[in-house]
C-alpha cells in the first residue's frame, strides 16, 4: 500500500448531475477526512470519519453532499444535483496520529 | 473564519539562499502544526511539524520555529534548491480534529 488513492482523478459533469468521488485511505488509518480546494485556497475541511462513523461535518457541506464509509475502510463522497460552485479540487487525507497523508484529489467541474 | 492566514502569496528566491515561508493563526488553542508542499496536479504532501510544546523543529535542510505568543510559524529552507519550487501550505489542528489550512504561498527558486 503506497498511500491514499483517490478515484476518479477528474471528473466533468453538467450542472444538476450526480457525481461520486471513492477514497481509499492507506490501510489500518482509522481516521479518513475529506476536504475542498479552490483555486488560490487551502483544503478546506468538510467531514471526517474515525472508522465507519462519522464524527464531524463542516457548515460547507450542504445537504448535497453525503459522505459514507461503510465498512471502515473506503470513502464515498457524493454530490447530487452539482452546481457551477461545486468546480474545486476533492482532497481525501488518512491519519494515524497526528499527521494527515493526502491522495491526489479528485478535480471536478461543472458546466 | 480564516484561523490559519499566510500573508504572502509568492516568494520567489535563488538557489542555494534560505527561503523564509511565513504563516499566523488566531486560535491560540492550536496545539499542532504542519507544512505542506504541493506540486501541480497532486496532493499535498506532509514536510515537516512541531507540536506546540516545541519551538523549534529540524529535518534536513527544513526547520519550522513556533513563538506561541505571537502565534507565528514560519518555515526555513536552507539551502533552497530548484525542485523546492512548489506550493506550501500551513496547516493547525487542536486535539487531533480537522485541520485548518492557510492559502498557501507559492515558491520559487531559481536556479
């Protein structure tokens, strides 16, 4: 296991279209964070998860966005019925401790 | 609410002098802090940290300095060389929660 994966690595979808973005984080890191980047931004935080629960959601994450992790392994993050402002880069990040491994990002744009 | 703010966008320098990235936060509960870098297209990835206990970390050719009571970090690179030439970002977390990202300062070294 080389490190975080990220699934698909761009994604260009019209506007009202579902989309999902699939982690997988580097295995036994048992806390998976997603978060959002916007060009001239940092990654902005929108959930985490410590195992197959869910403990914390950003005031970004509209109820658009749901976010699962089944099993306590992969992440899903879906969008439903995207909008132009949901363009951004979708960051997956594991941790054991106090260091977050990031994946490559998932870049979406809506048209 | 932007708790983590890195002032200076670009920092352009010569190879082999020091690059000095600097970076604020508000939040005085912080109680760790990283610096990423990031390559175009990719992810970020993890460089160097100091816990809040510390002033002062080094690896290599990187150190980050923490004064708490001015809430600054800043990260030294020493000598600077070409392939440093990349986005870095500071990043704060408290008690292991989500982390707080600045915007970013973009640097270049020139050979």
């Amino acid at each position: 296991d080389t490190g975080v994966s990220q699934d698909p690595r761009h994604k260009i979808t019209k506007r009202g279209q579902n989309v999902t973005f699939r982690c997988d984080p580097i295995s036994e890191h048992n806390r998976l964070y997603w978060y959002r980047q916007t060009l001239g931004q940092g990654p902005e935080f929108l959930t985490y998860f410590q195992n197959e629960a869910q403990l914390e959601k950003s005031r970004l994450l509209s109820d658009r966005f749901s976010a699962e992790r089944p099993k306590g392994s992969f992440s899903t993050l879906e969008i439903q019925r995207t909008e132009q402002g949901d363009s951004a880069m979708y960051l997956c990040a594991s941790r054991p401790g106090d260091t977050q491994y990031f994946g490559p990002g998932t870049r979406l744009t809506v048209l | 609410d932007q708790q983590v703010k890195q002032n200076s966008p670009s920092l352009s320098v010569q190879e082999g002098r020091i690059s000095i990235l600097n970076c604020d936060y508000t939040n005085s509960m912080f109680d760790y802090f990283l610096w990423y870098k990031k390559y175009p297209a990719e992810g970020p990835t993890f460089l160097i940290s100091i816990s809040s206990i510390k002033d002062k970390n080094e690896d290599g050719r990187f150190t980050v300095f923490l004064n708490k009571s001015a809430k600054h970090l800043s990260l030294h690179i020493v000598p600077s060389q070409p392939g440093d030439s990349a986005v870095y970002f500071c990043a704060a977390t408290l008690n292991n929660n989500d982390m707080r990202f600045g915007a970013g300062t973009r640097l270049t070294v020139k050979p």
